[in-house]
C-alpha cells in the first residue's frame, strides 16, 4: 500500500496503475481470444445461425441462467451466517446483483470487490469479513466444477481421444480428482488448525508487504477461515454443497437449453457441464467487462470437442453470451441506482479505501 491517508493521490495511485495494466491486459487477451474464436468464421453465417434461433428455448436458456444469482445470494447468505454475521436475504441479494452487473461493466474483475463492498454497506458488516466470505464462494465454485469435469471426463459419454494443448483430455480425469481431495483436505486444515495458518501467513506478508496491507490480508484470510467453519458443520455443509451443485446444474442447463435453440444437438447432457468448466476456467483469466471474447473461444473449443462447425459455436457463444448478459446487468444497475450509490463508490478504489 502507499504511503500517505486512505484519500490521499498517492495512497490511490498504486493500486489505480495496477488495476489499470490489469484491465489492459484483460483486454488484450479477450481481443486475442476473439479473433482465435472469430478465425475463419464469416459474419453473414454468424447472423443466419442467431435468426434460426428457437426463442422460446433461448429465453429459456436465459431464465436458467439469471436464476443463478438468487441462487448464488441464498448460498452467500449461508456462507455469512455461518462466519458470525446473519442477515437477511434481500440485501445479499442486492449485493449480488450489483456485484455480477459490476462485473460485466467493469475492468479486472471488479466486481468481486464490488459485491463485497455493497454487502458491507447494505448489512453493515466488515469489508475483511465479507470478502473473506466471497472467498469461501469461490472455493466451493472450484471444488464443485473440478469434482463436474472429473465425473464428466471419467463417467460420461465423452469423446476420449481429443487432445487439447497436447494433453489428453481423458488421462486428466485422475489428477482433476486428487485435486479436489487434496483441497478438501486444506480447507480441513485450516479449519481445525487456524491459528497456525494465520502465524505463519502473517509473518510470510509481514516480510513481504508493508504492514497494513500483510494485516488487511490477515484479516481477511481469518474471516475466510471463519466462512470455513460450515465444514464444522455437517448441516450448514451439506447445505453449501447443495446450492453450489443447484447453482452449476441449472447453469449447466441454461447451456443445454441454449444448445437446443440453437440447433446444435444431438449432444448430451455432459457436454454442457463439460463447457461450463472450461469457461469458468476461462473467465478466470484476466479479460474486458463482461468476459466477452473469453466466453466466445472457450465455447468453439469446447464443443469443436463434440464436433460442432466452427460457425455454429460461435453463433451460440455470441447469442448466448449477449442474452445471458443483460438480465443481471439490469437488475443490477436497478439496485444501484436505488441504493444511492454509483458505479465509482463501489470500485476496487472505494473498497480499499473503505479497508
């Protein structure tokens, strides 16, 4: 962190110039990853798959998809009681909201801290603790994908023989799973044993960071421990698992309803789950607002796998995307703009301010 007051130019300038190279680079690689999404497809079949459409499979498709983030408040509602802070579920819910909406308007992921900022605003909570619960999300989003590609590509009717960046994609189905385990196992870890993980993490960053930002870490990385305290939990466990597997089912069939209308079958099922896997790998990466590019590419790649021509992939990535896109970012700006906030108060700048 600078040196200098929270508002001060040079505590801002810092962390501005490095949000600023990141979304930069986002942007660079979802130019890069629509030109290879976009290479040798023309425009004019791109246009003609989209009006073929079957619009009631496709606002289908996009229902499944919006009903994701209710689905994802109900389980941050969970995840927040169960680290000390209970709290209703409509302003989790407008936290959410605000936090995706951020997320598709904003550069380098923005809208994480978006989320985690409107929530502290909405149920009075601490910034540490309720990025710390965002984290636990996140956790339960890779365990839950992870443990969807490994039964996928081990379980599945899937096309055995690809290679993808010259591994095959089968012999994966063994590792993906011992990855998942070996997580669990961490997670466990630091549950049972926090105290330890929080000495030896603070005396790590105090060597390595200036102080208040090795604390700011601290502090968070104990409210995310706190969040892991479900895990003591059986109840509040199982219940996390299931919204995480209900949130990335009906995701998975908001992909399968898309598929549909857009005349992409016969696939199976799995290949929507195996899609949804390799985007949510992909969005990971640093990319513009919205993730556009990123979605297009992972989606030719993904179902080029099960055969599909280059031009109908990228005809259902960019329908599909756009669709997906506009409900949530709606109902986000909505909530914004009666919360009495602004796109500004709940950037990454604000958040750390806050902090």
């Amino acid at each position: 962190m600078a040196s200098g007051p929270p508002g001060s130019p040079g505590a801002r300038a810092p962390a501005g110039h490095g949000r600023l190279w990141l979304g930069l680079l986002g942007i660079l690689l979802s130019l890069a990853f629509l030109y290879w999404a976009l290479r040798g497809v023309r425009l004019d079949e791109v246009v003609a798959h989209v009006r073929r459409a079957n619009l009631a499979l496709f606002v289908l498709s996009v229902v499944l998809a919006t009903l994701t983030f209710p689905a994802r408040a109900s389980r941050w509602r969970i995840i927040l009681a169960a680290s000390g802070s209970p709290t209703p579920w409509q302003p989790v819910w407008r936290a959410t909201a605000i936090g995706f909406m951020a997320n598709n308007l904003l550069p380098a992921r923005a809208g994480e801290l978006a989320r985690a900022y409107a929530a502290a605003r909405f149920v009075d909570l601490p910034l540490a603790r309720s990025i710390g619960s965002i984290a636990v999300e996140r956790v339960f989003d890779g365990l839950i994908v992870v443990f969807l590609l490994a039964l996928v590509i081990a379980t599945f009717d899937f096309p055995g023989a690809v290679v993808v960046a010259g591994a095959n994609v089968s012999a994966t189905a063994a590792w993906t799973g011992a990855l998942f385990i070996a997580a669990l196992g961490v997670l466990f870890f630091l549950v049972h044993a926090p105290r330890e993980a929080l000495r030896w993490l603070a005396a790590l960053l105090r060597r390595a960071a200036p102080r208040r930002t090795a604390d700011f870490v601290v502090r968070v990385t104990r409210s995310f421990i706190e969040g892991l305290s479900i895990l003591r939990s059986p109840g509040d466990f199982v219940r996390v698992v299931g919204w995480s597997l209900a949130i990335w089912i009906i995701n998975a069939s908001a992909f399968y309803a898309a598929f549909l209308a857009f005349h992409l079958g016969p696939l199976p099922f799995s290949s929507a789950l195996l899609l949804q896997g390799i985007v949510a790998v992909g969005v990971a990466l640093p990319s513009s607002p919205g993730f556009f590019g990123a979605f297009e590419y992972c989606s030719r790649v993904a179902l080029g796998l099960y055969g599909v021509r280059p031009d109908a992939s990228v005809s259902f990535a960019i329908g599909t995307h756009v669709g997906w896109f506009l409900p949530i970012t709606l109902i986000g700006l909505y909530y914004l703009a009666r919360s009495g906030l602004s796109l500004h108060d709940i950037t990454a700048a604000r958040a750390v301010e806050a902090a």
